[in-house]
C-alpha cells in the first residue's frame, strides 16, 4: 500500500488503499479529486467502479477529458446474511480486468477493501494463486474488518461460464463512455 508519492511534486497524492495487483492493474478506495492527477500520470484508461452510487460528475468529467472510461459494477457489499455479491456481476468486471487493452486499469469501490478485495481474490484466482495468499492479501487490505463472507465468495467463485453466457457477456461488455452493468441488462 502507498499512502503518498512523489518527492515534493504536486498532484502526486494516490487514494487511500493504494496498490498495483500486477502490471497495468491497480486497486485503491473511491479516487478524491486530489487523486485525479495521480491517475492520469499513471495513464489510467479504465476504471472498475465497484458501488452502487453513480459517479461524482466533476470526477467524471474530468476521466473523460483524459480519455478515462469508467465502467460501473454495482454490488452491495457482502453482508451477512441476507446480501450477497452476484457472481455474474464479477464474473463480468473480471472479463474487463483480464483485457489488457483496457490497461492501465484501476478497481475501486469506496475503501478499497471488500468489494475490491472480492474482485482481486477472484482474478487471483484465475491466475493460479493459493487460497492462504488470497485470504491473506484480502486481510491486509481489509484489516480491521475482514469479512468471512467475503472469503467464502472468492473460495466458491468459478470464473468458468456456458457458451451462452460468454456470448451474453460479450454483448453486455461493448464499449460506451460511462456504463452501468446493470443499465445495460435491462436494454
């Protein structure tokens, strides 16, 4: 995690929770406007939005003016025991993560850890990792409120769809300046 960079320069501020997944992929809390620059230094082409709120309109606009799209993933957070975190609604942000003509890529939600920490513990999941190294990354970002639920969802995830649903994926996933998963299903 990187609570500041920059030796003095200006703009240089990341969100809070900070951190590269892997090349071209980072993950973080809900970007202020002081971490707007960061992100466009970094190049930041893509962003996964993982709340259900639509997006601040001057973050927005200002994304768009750097050639950002954001592409919104609604899901509550994972909340015993009546809300769950839809596997389709990842399984769909994790298709725009592993594209790397999306990169350099940012996932974040408000903090940065449960429903961030669900999508990279899946897409770990699909690069081979061990459950002991998801949870135990899941729990760093987490801490203190790491949530079981949470880990049980990332164990129980399959990344793996039907021929059908790949298909109605794909067709979900056709780019626009700013989406919402769930706009687009019901069109």
């Amino acid at each position: 995690m990187i609570d500041s960079v920059g030796g003095g320069e200006e703009g240089w501020t990341p969100p809070e929770n900070f951190a590269m997944v892997h090349k071209g992929v980072y993950r973080s809390g809900f970007p202020t406007k002081k971490n707007l620059p960061f992100l466009k230094k970094l190049g930041v082409r893509t962003i996964v939005y993982l709340c259900l709120e639509d997006y601040p309109e001057a973050n927005l606009e200002y994304l768009n003016a750097m050639g950002c799209q954001v592409m919104q993933f609604g899901v509550s957070g994972n909340k015993e025991p009546f809300v769950d975190i839809p596997d389709s609604v990842i399984r769909k942000a994790l298709r725009v993560v592993l594209d790397p003509s999306r990169h350099p890529l940012l996932i974040h939600c408000n903090k940065g850890k449960h429903r961030t920490g669900c999508l990279v513990g899946c897409l770990r999941k699909t690069h081979s990792w061990s459950m002991t190294a998801i949870f135990e990354e899941y729990r760093m970002f987490s801490y203190p409120k790491s949530r079981f639920m949470d880990q049980q969802f990332i164990e129980l995830f399959d990344f793996s769809l039907s021929q059908e649903e790949e298909e109605e994926e794909e067709e979900a996933l056709k780019p626009q300046s700013v989406e919402n998963a769930d706009e687009r299903e019901q069109e």
